[in-house]
C-alpha cells in the first residue's frame, strides 16, 4: 500500500469519527475514495456538502444541480472524476431548519487540518 494512501485511509478515518462543530458532530463525513484520485495535483474545493448531493450519495459535487453543473464543467475541458480530487472546506452538511446553510468560520477552521493534508 502507498505511503499516500495510508495517510489518506487515516485522514478519512479522522474524519469520520471528528466531533469537533456540535452541530454537525451526528452528520457524516464526506472524504473517502469516492471524492477522486488520491494520485492528482488537481483538487477542486467547495464550500460544503449540499443536502441532496453529496449528503445523500457521500459524493461532493454529485447528485444535485450543482454536481450536474459541475459534470458539465468537467466534460467541456476534458476531465473525468478519476482524474481529480473533490472535497470541501466543511467536510459535513451544515443545516438550519433542515436547509444547506454557509459553514461559519469556525466550523471551516475545525476542518482545515483535513485540507492541509491532502
């Protein structure tokens, strides 16, 4: 196994069981071998999972009007998933009253130690 891949099996790990923004601390992590190549240089950041993308298929960028912009995007220059890596500033679904709300600042500083990594 890959040095790279270890570190990035851990990472996911972490993620997984972080605790650290009360509100979100039930919602789970968005960072496995879905998100891409863990071989690329090119990573595309995005704010935060949305409730009907990747919240619901573990997959950033994938399954609502912004994966569909965003596939579009990748096709128009030429990329494929497996060429890339996709994640988020806030690893988790932020929420209130059951809609995407914008990460706030210190939930983002909560997930930067995951960014600095990859």
């Amino acid at each position: 196994m890959s040095n790279r891949k270890t570190i990035f099996e851990q990472l996911s790990k972490n993620a997984s069981q972080c605790k650290l923004c009360p509100e979100m601390s039930d919602l789970p992590a968005i960072l496995s071998s879905k998100n891409g190549s863990i071989h690329t240089d090119l990573i595309f950041v995005a704010e935060a999972p949305g409730r009907f993308g990747a919240s619901r298929t573990g997959i950033p960028f994938h399954g609502d009007r912004s994966g569909d912009n965003f596939e579009l995007l990748l096709n128009h220059v030429g990329l494929k998933r497996e060429d890339i890596f996709v994640t988020n500033a806030v690893l988790c679904n932020p929420l209130k009253n059951g809609n995407n709300r914008r990460p706030t600042a210190k939930e983002i500083g909560n997930c930067t130690s995951f960014l600095k990594v990859l």
